[in-house]
C-alpha cells in the first residue's frame, strides 16, 4: 500500500474531498504530452487499461452503445483525403471505400475474416 501511495503520489494532484464537483485533470503530470500519448504513459504509470480491448468496443458497437454513424465518421476523419478513393472493378463495378468498411463490417461479424 505504501508502495502505490508512493508511486500515485508523485503523479496525481493533491486533492483533498470537496463538497462540489469542480472537474481537475488528475493526468496534470502527462499534460505536456500529445493526448493519446498522456493517456497511454498515465496508463502505463499507475498500472491502468486506457482503453477497451477491440472485443469490448465491438461489444459496445453490436449493443448500440457506440453509433455505426460515429465509427463512420471517425473512419472517415482518419482516412482523410484517401477515403475518396474510388475501385474499379474489371466486372464495371466501381465502389466507394465507405462501401469496402461496410462489406469488410458485416464479413467480420460473420466471422469470414481473422
């Protein structure tokens, strides 16, 4: 116990108890870091799970607790100008990458892929 006390000591803020909710960054000591990466080092730190496994998130998808809509738009964001691009197929198919993420989603819950 000493030795967690110790350890947290030097990394959350001291704080007694209050009598009202006033929000406090209790990851202050990570602050100077680039969000994800304060995250990741609070994490590794104090011995904690910055995130859901990717079970978990894909739980929270299926029970609704997570929008399709949101995946969506964060996928979007994250591919940028690249999630324009368009695939032709020798057959005169021609598919958006929206469509491949979608076709790629209902193979993943069917268990076709790894």
């Amino acid at each position: 116990m000493a030795r967690a006390l110790a350890t947290a000591h030097g990394i959350l803020p001291d704080q007694g108890p209050i009598g009202v909710f006033i929000h406090h960054n209790t990851l202050h000591a990570f602050q100077h870091l680039p969000f994800h990466e304060g995250v990741q080092a609070g994490a590794a730190a104090l011995g904690a799970k910055p995130y859901p496994s990717l079970r978990e998130f894909r739980d929270a998808v299926r029970a609704n607790r997570v929008s399709a809509s949101d995946v969506r738009l964060e996928i979007d964001r994250a591919l940028g100008a690249r999630g324009m691009t368009i695939y032709h197929f020798a057959d005169g198919r021609i598919v958006g990458h929206q469509q491949v993420v979608d076709r790629l989603s209902v193979a993943q819950q069917l268990g076709l892929l790894g």
